[in-house]
C-alpha cells in the first residue's frame, strides 16, 4: 500500500491461459517482488471495480506485461482510460503455444523487461530534465 | 443520506481529503455520514493500491491523490 509518497507503479500481468500467460504472469511477479513496482489485479480492472480503476488512474505509472500480440492487458487498461508502459513477450522472442515454461527462461525475460523499465524511466527522467531546462540538450540549438 | 469512506492510514492528504470532503457535502446542502477505513485490509478489499481514496456510497471515485474541492463537489453529487 503506498500512502501519499508520489511515484506509485502498478504492474500487471495478462496471466493468460497460454504458455506465454503463464510467463508474463511469473516474469510480473518477480519483478513484483523486485521492487521495480507493485503487481496488482488486471481481473479487477477487467470487473470495472472501482478500486482497481481508480488506483490505475492514480498511480504515477502502469505496467503491462503482455504476453502476446493480443495485448489484453494492455487493452484492459485502455478500456478505462489508461495509458499503460506495454512490455509484451512476443517482442523478447516467445511465441504463443510455443515456449516452454521454465525458470531460466522466466528469470532471463525478468531480467531484461527489469533493464528496459529501468532505462525507460531514466531517459524519461532525462527528457523531464531537458523540458525543465527549457530547451534541448543539444549544442546546436 | 450520502455514504462518505475515507480510506488511508491517517497521513496529512488523507486528513485534507476529509476536510474537503467535509468541506463540499456541507457547501451542496448534502446530508451525510462520513467513516475513516485506516484499516490496511479492509483498504485493500476495495482494491484501492494507492491511498487516500474517496469512497462514496461504495464506489472509489478516486486514489492516489486529493482532489480540488469543485472536483470533490463533482464526485460526491
């Protein structure tokens, strides 16, 4: 539960049926557990529950963990008006029905959806910076 | 008879939520009775990841963040 601290991130998971559900729903959790965010219900949000709905348009960022190119999770968050950070498998190179479930393979996709939220944020927080400053970063200009 | 929850664990933004909530029902003439959850399960029951939230007649209007009172006055009619 965070309380008033600013810089809330919620995850979720897509948890879908398919192979690659199971390991977007695993690679959430660790990456839960990691701190990088706090894993929450795509099935409430789906359920239109208040809570769900309201904490996702609070929280300062919302990632997906999508498992395949239907991106239900992803359109979960659209369907009431949020705009989600989208990580889907299909782009680390699982295909639906054809990835075996394994922990090495779920700790290596952790790892690298782990890097690029984290390199995400800092070239957010650079162009943040830039924006400030009031002007690009560049020398030219 | 309007049903007001505020749900936090009794931080500052949670106390000004209910201020300004308190604040909006008397400025629209509402009658109502108003409840602070500080309880982390029963907070965690609504759904609600984010506190303070504003819960009225049962639906979370908002998480995470205190509204402006014209906004409150929008939510709780």
């Amino acid at each position: 539960m965070d309380c008033c601290g600013g810089g809330t991130v919620l995850l979720y998971s897509c948890s879908g049926a398919a192979d690659v559900g199971c390991i977007a729903d695993r690679v959430t959790r660790i990456l839960s557990k990691e701190k990088v965010g706090r894993m929450t219900c795509l099935a409430g949000v789906g359920a239109r529950l208040s809570g769900f709905i309201a904490s996702a348009q609070g929280a300062d960022r919302n990632i997906v963990i999508d498992g395949c190119p239907v991106a239900c999770a992803q359109k979960g968050l659209e369907a009431v008006g949020v705009t989600a950070e989208v990580y889907n498998l299909a782009n680390y190179g699982c295909k639906k029905g054809e990835t075996p479930v394994n922990e090495e393979l779920i700790e290596e996709i952790a790892l690298r959806i782990k890097d690029d939220i984290l390199n995400y944020q800092s070239m957010s927080a650079r162009i943040a910076e830039d924006e400030g400053s009031g002007g690009c970063s560049c020398s030219s200009c | 008879m309007k049903k007001f929850e505020i749900l936090g664990t009794g931080c500052p933004k949670c106390n000004m939520l209910q201020n300004l909530t308190e604040q909006a029902a008397k400025e629209l003439g509402l009658q109502y009775e108003l409840k602070k959850v500080t309880d982390i399960k029963q907070i965690m029951n609504y759904g609600v990841m984010i506190t303070p939230a504003l819960v009225v007649d049962g639906q979370v209007k908002v998480a995470g963040k205190v509204p402006t009172l014209d906004e409150i006055k929008k939510l709780i009619q």
